[in-house]
C-alpha cells in the first residue's frame, strides 16, 4: 500500500521550507510533493521513501498530519495518456477527489497518484482497462 502524508500548515512565509527542510535534515526524500491552500490553512500532501519514518519526525516536531492510502497509476506516456486515463473514471462515474503527479523509479513511464471518493470502484476500473497499479518499487518507496 502506497501511503500520502497530509501535513497541515499555517498561511505564513516560511512553513513549507520549515517542514521540508526537517524532512530533507533526516534523510527523507519527496517523490511527490502538492500544495493546496485556502484563506485560513494550506495542506502539504507528500509521497515519501519512508512514510512510517516522515511521520514520526513530522509529529515528533509538533506537525499536525495524517496518512492516507492512495492509488498510483501507470498512466501511458504519450499525447492524451492522461486524458484516456480520465475518460475510464469519467465512463464509470467515478469521482476523483483529487490528483497529483509522482516521479517513478527511473525509466520512461508516467505516474499520477489519484484520490478517488470509491478507491475499490476506482482499482477495478483501471485493473479492468488492462493499466497497471504502481508498486513501491516502481516508485523507490520503502
């Protein structure tokens, strides 16, 4: 299982190099990084080497976070790989809460970390379109 860490950050300069710099002083490396904001609060979502180890030094300093299981797909890296990706979930109504971009292990193919409100409605689709679901070694994860 692939796990995203959400880190909670206050709307001020300096958060997001606070908490990445405490990640990159231990060692961690970020394979996928995405930020979304609103007027009060931004949440850091991040795939790391070692989720179990980033979340003890993220709480150890007084972050405020969970972990979330999320799927990877091998998304086809080509004109409209993405956009045929989207059009399965679009025929089988499944609703994405939201997606990033994840780097892969080194060779040529695209990955995309999706969050779908039917994670079990969502791996059959793409299991059924003959795509792949990306392991951790797929990804350099722990």
């Amino acid at each position: 299982m692939i796990y995203q860490i959400s880190v909670f950050l206050e709307n001020r300069a300096g958060q997001l190099a606070e908490v990445t710099g405490l990640l990159a002083e231990n060692n961690v490396n970020l394979r996928a990084i995405s930020i979304a904001e609103t007027t009060d609060y931004g949440v850091l979502r991040v795939i790391v080497d070692d989720a179990e180890r980033a979340s003890s030094i993220l709480l150890g300093q007084g972050n405020v976070m969970s972990m979330t299981p999320v799927s990877v797909v091998e998304v086809p890296d080509r004109p409209a790989g993405l956009a045929d990706v989207l059009e399965i979930l679009s025929e089988k109504e499944i609703d994405i809460e939201y997606m990033y971009s994840i780097l892969g292990n080194g060779g040529e193919k695209a990955y995309m970390v999706f969050r779908a409100s039917d994670e079990a409605k969502f791996e059959a689709a793409i299991k059924g379109a003959g795509l792949a679901l990306a392991t951790k070694a797929d990804l350099g994860l722990k």
